[in-house]
C-alpha cells in the first residue's frame, strides 16, 4: 500500500543500480526531504522473516510481568539501554508524559574503537532466549540500510559519497521498541506521543503494528503515515537539519490514539535512531548557507547537542 502523505523511494536501485537509477534515487530523496521530511522506503534488504521475528521477541518482553520489565530499568543511564517505564518521557517543550514504556539497545563496538568507553553495555534480557541475538541483528541491518541512505543524502549535498561512513562507524545509534499499552479510560489527551521531531541523523521506523503515526507537512496540517507491508519509513532528524542549515527538514510528527472502538489495541513500533558519534562536528555546511537561506545555528558537536535535548525531554537530569 503506497503512503498517501509521503513519497516512496526504492533503496534497491541505488544500491544495484546503474548509474541513471543511483543518480534518479539520489534526487527523488532528496527532494522528499527538502519538500516532506519523511519517505517510504521499500527493497531495503530487511527481510520480512527478520521483522517478524524482532516483533515476536519484543512483543515477548512487553509481556513480562512489571517486576520482571522493572529489573532491566537501569538508573542514571537516562534511559539509553535497557527499559524505561510507563510515562517517564516527554516530548521538548510539553510536560505531559507519552503513554508509552520502551526498551533501548545500543552500539556493541566490536573492533578495537576507544569509543568503546563511551557506552554503557546493552542490558541483556534474560528471560527469552533469542531476544538479545535478534535484537543486535536487526541493529545491524537497519544501521547499514540507513549507511545506504546516508551515502544518497552525502550525494545530493555535493559531499563525496562517504562523507558520513567514518561519522556513523561505531556510532551512538539506538534502536528502540516501544509499547504503547491499551487505553482502558479516557486519557487526559488524544496523543500517545506528543508531536515532537527526532534528535538524530535519521530515524528507519519498521512498521508499526497499529496506525496513529502523522506528520505535520507544510501547510500545517496533520497527514496520517502509514508504512506497507514491506516499506520502512525513514524521516530527517534535527541533527541532519542543523547539519544541512534546515535545507533537509526535521518534520514534526506524533503518535495519536487510535479511535474509541479499537482502544482495546495495543500498539507496538520499533524505530532505530541513527546517530553518529559524539565527536562528529554539526557546524552548517559551507553549502547550505546563501543569501537566501542564512546561517541558522552556532557550531556544536553530536554529543553536546544529544545531551541538550536529553535533558530537554525529562530522560537526563
């Protein structure tokens, strides 16, 4: 099913195509994310088995009893591995928390990288056997589909096509499944998730397993997204905006509740937050700045503005 609200890119041809299809793909995602912020992407070498079998594994966790979800709940790492309990975020700017618990996993450096010390370990379950396997090999899908993506961004902005290889190797990437849980009475809010905009470089959202997902476009109105079977949705983030002097644009989105007669569902959805490593330098690209489009933002690293907005969003202190 083709997303009404955003276009649909075809992965498949910039990374086997030929050199007409890699240069039309560059120019369609970037376009989409000038104009719209947020694609669909299909042919991204996720399979559909590896999918399933991440929603098993995280549906299987969610089921947990609060005890057992309680112990992976890890304090003073502001919620970046392991579980973070029911209404304990909030977008920037709104104090009513998300109805929402979620469970983080991180980079696992496996070379000899000193960035290594700058993560804490992931925080294994222990209760499902294939869930800390599965979970560390759908990281490594979607990080190197979203290399791939990366590689057509650098394109589009005239930067040699690896510019962001070195940036994203070992970098502080999250993926993160969320349960947002039946709605049982009436919630003091329509919303799920307050509308906020992510603080990444991109963000893969595989496809959730109810609608509620929308993006504010443009001409200020909300459009629902939701991802066919077998697209990933993949939007900009702020850092890619701050990167680009707002030439690609951070789109503001929200998760709404579901209408009365499905209140019943849950909903599940595991985006991966594709973020660089601390040290990458934000400041615009030389490129990105002309007469028409003025220098928006001071200089600032990865890590320095990670730890601004995690103090703005209630998980740091």
């Amino acid at each position: 099913m083709a997303n009404q609200s955003i276009p649909q890119v075809d992965l498949s041809q910039f990374v086997e195509g030929n050199a007409a299809q890699r240069a039309a793909f560059v120019e369609k995602l970037g376009k989409a994310y000038e104009e719209v912020g947020f694609v669909s992407v299909i042919n991204h070498g996720i399979t559909d088995a590896e999918i399933d079998r991440l929603y098993e594994q995280v549906q299987a966790f969610f089921a947990l009893p609060p005890d057992a979800k309680k112990r992976y709940e890890i304090p003073g790492l502001a919620g970046q591995r392991g579980y973070t309990g029911f209404g304990k975020e909030h977008a920037k700017g709104s104090d009513a928390p998300d109805l929402k618990e979620f469970y983080q996993w991180g980079q696992t450096v496996e070379d000899n990288d000193p960035i290594k010390n700058e993560y804490p370990p992931n925080v294994e379950v222990a209760e499902i056997p294939q869930f800390n396997h599965t979970i560390q090999q759908a990281y490594r899908s979607f990080e190197r589909a979203g290399r791939y993506l990366l590689q057509a961004i650098a394109i589009y902005l005239q930067l040699p096509e690896n510019y962001f290889d070195d940036k994203i190797h070992n970098g502080n990437s999250i993926l993160r499944a969320i349960f947002y849980p039946p709605i049982v009475h009436e919630p003091k809010n329509a919303i799920r998730a307050e509308q906020h905009e992510d603080i990444n470089l991109i963000t893969l959202l595989v496809g959730a397993s109810a609608e509620g997902l929308e993006l504010l476009n443009k001409q200020q109105e909300w459009r629902s997204v939701n991802a066919g079977p077998g697209e990933i949705v993949v939007n900009v983030g702020d850092m890619l905006q701050r990167l680009t002097n707002n030439r690609l644009c951070s789109t503001t989105h929200r998760v709404v509740n579901p209408p009365r007669e499905k209140w019943h569902t849950p909903r599940f959805s595991i985006p991966f937050f594709l973020h660089p490593r601390s040290e990458m330098d934000l400041t615009c690209l030389p490129s990105c700045i002309t007469p028409d489009n003025p220098l928006h933002y001071e200089p600032i690293t990865a890590g320095e503005y990670l730890d601004e907005r995690l103090r703005e969003i209630g998980l740091k202190k």
